[in-house]
C-alpha cells in the first residue's frame, strides 16, 4: 500500500465502490483525484482505432491509479476500469497534494511507487521491439516473478489470463496460447489445469 488508509482518510479521502467493468476515470478526463484501491483490481488500459484492446497495467489491493498524473496539467491518456467489484479511496488533488507537502516520508513512498511502474513500462517497451512471441512473454513472467521470493522453477503461479498476457504484449490470445505451449515442452513452464506456473 502505497499511503496508509488511515491518513488518507484523516486528509479526506472518501470510499466509493465500483462493479465490475465500471470506469474509475476515462480517457480525455481531467485527473482530479488520487485514487487508492482497498479492494478489487483495475486494469488501465487503451483501445487503437479497430477497437483492439491494449492493457498498460493491472492493478490490485494497496495499489494508486493514474497518480503520476496529478503533477502535471494532463488528460488521463488510458481508461481505469474495474475488473472485479473493487472498493477505491478517493481524495481530492489539492488535498494529495498538501498531504505530500506535508510528509516526505510519503513523498518518498510515491517517488518509489512510480519508479516501479515507469520501470515496468521500460521493460514491455523494449520488449515490444521485438516479434518473438517467446522473448515477450518470458519478459513479462520474469517481471512478475521478480516481485516473489522464490527462484524455484514452477513455484511461481502467473496471476494473468492468457487474453491479458496478450493484450500485455501486443500479441493475439492465439498466439499467447500456441507460444505458451511450445515453452511447456521446452521445460520452460508447467500448465497444470489451465494455470501457467513459471
């Protein structure tokens, strides 16, 4: 958890509810409030012309929404949208950021926060540059399993939906799923009762 729910809610902040494929914020709105999630995951995400689906980031328990974009004068250039019935603290932007203002320790919390996912967005950018379906995918589930302890082959469950690896990397579900199984029988992963564990 990025800031405590307490002090959230010591500075304002409020909880609202969200049902499952109900958006937080739209693309081209104005960012005016610091988003927390208590409970639930959120995807943030894009569609191209065609209306092919393009995931930035899946979001879950402790995690903020768009909040990079509270520092600048910017429209959110993604969607936020509730994948399951999720609960989300909400204060208002002047209030973040005094909050900030107010104590560096989670100022310097925030800082660490959007390192991780500009980190993230480096590693699939690069990752994107290349066509093998094979390397993008071992990238994303190494950046995954970096946040576990274990370096154990196939202790690790990969916590996505083959549609959201592919809508991840860039590649067709078809693709994900053929190049999936092709990285089973190279004793590079383990399908067991459709999970992929890495």
């Amino acid at each position: 958890m990025v800031i405590n729910q307490k002090i959230l809610e010591n500075a304002g902040a409020v909880t609202k509810t969200y049902s499952p494929s109900e958006n937080i914020f739209k693309e081209g709105e104005s960012p005016n409030y610091y988003f927390q999630i208590i409970s639930g995951n959120v995807k943030m995400n894009n569609y191209d012309e065609s209306g092919k689906e393009s995931i930035q980031h899946l979001l879950e328990k402790g995690d903020c929404i768009g909040e990079s974009l509270l520092f600048m004068n910017r429209s959110y250039p993604m969607n936020a949208i509730a994948l399951t019935a999720c609960e989300v603290l909400s204060l208002t932007k002047q209030k973040f950021l005094s909050l900030l203002e107010e104590n560096p320790k989670i100022c310097f919390e925030m800082n660490r926060s959007l390192s991780e996912k500009l980190y993230f967005k480096q590693i699939m950018a690069q990752n994107m540059s290349t066509q093998n379906p094979t390397v993008k995918l071992k990238t994303l589930m190494d950046y995954l399993k970096s946040f576990e302890c274990t370096e154990k082959r196939f202790m690790f469950q990969i916590p996505l939906t083959r549609q959201q690896m592919a809508s991840l990397t860039g590649l067709c579900v078809e693709t994900v799923i053929r190049a999936l199984k092709r990285m089973e029988k190279e004793g590079k992963l383990l399908i067991e009762n459709g999970k992929i564990f890495y």
